[in-house]
C-alpha cells in the first residue's frame, strides 16, 4: 500500500513513470491497472443510466452489487496476465467511494495475487492498529500489507 494524502493524488500519478523506471531496474515487470474510471463508464453503459441520473436514489445497494462484481473480475482478469514477477499497479481506487468499500474489493481479489500488488492508497494509515482509512472518510480496515509512507520512504 503506497499511503499518502488525498491532495497528493496528482503528484503520485505524475510520480508513476519513476516508479515504473525503479521497478524495471530491479529486474521486475510492470502492470497498471487504473479504475479511475470505471464506475462512470459502468454506469454511463448501463441501461438504466438516464434513470439514475434523474433520481441517484435509485441506485440500489443491489445496482451497486453488480458493479462491484464487474471491477473484480475487470481486476483478477488484468492479474491473471500479469506475470509472477510483475508488479501490479491499481491507481484509481479513491474513486469508487461512497460507492464501494476498498477494502472489500481488496480482499476479492487479494488470493488474485502472484506476484506484487501495489495499491496507491489516498488516505491514512495508523501504524498502532494497522489500519487503513480510504479519504479519512470511515473507520479503517486492517490489511496485511508493507506500507510505503511517501512522507518518510520516498526520498
């Protein structure tokens, strides 16, 4: 989990080819996978769009149920190509809130997993309890993941 502050958003994606560069030095593949949009382009295709858009209320908690379904499998299908030496980059994982919970998707696919998952994670991480907060928004999850602080890891 690469944890920095949600108004660093752009300087991280903007810090991604550096990333990429450092990664293939080291002998590792690189994989993006970005999600950021995804939710509109899932629900822009969906037959009942006009309909949202004139009333949000009715995108059920069921409607939102099939979206989460198609970015997992969307995910396990771009880890499956990824080599067991690559890592993988999913950028974009802000954007699915208030809509989703990124721990729930994180955990979908984490037995997806053959090589290195890199999740940019704007918000916060409390060491004590290890746990994650997507935006500062609602209470943290807990991962097993090392966490790479830009603040004191990134020189």
């Amino acid at each position: 989990m690469l944890v920095y502050p949600p108004d660093l958003e752009r300087a991280m994606r903007a810090a991604l080819p550096r990333l990429e560069l450092a990664t293939g030095e080291a002998g590792h593949g690189w994989r993006t996978v970005d999600i950021t949009d995804d939710f509109g382009t899932w629900l822009a295709d969906h037959r009942y769009a006009e309909a949202f858009f004139d009333d949000p209320s009715d995108l059920t908690p069921s409607i939102i149920d099939h979206f989460e379904a198609d970015l997992i499998a969307e995910i396990r299908q771009q880890l499956a190509a990824a080599g067991d030496d690559d890592v993988v980059t999913l950028i974009g994982i802000g954007s699915i809130f208030p809509f989703l919970r990124a721990s729930s998707v994180i955990k979908a696919i984490d037995d997806d997993v053959n090589g290195r998952l890199l999740v940019l994670f704007p918000g916060l991480h409390d060491p004590d309890t290890h746990s994650f907060r997507l935006l500062d928004a609602r209470d943290g999850f807990n991962y097993r993941a090392r966490v790479i602080d830009p603040q004191k890891d990134i020189a």
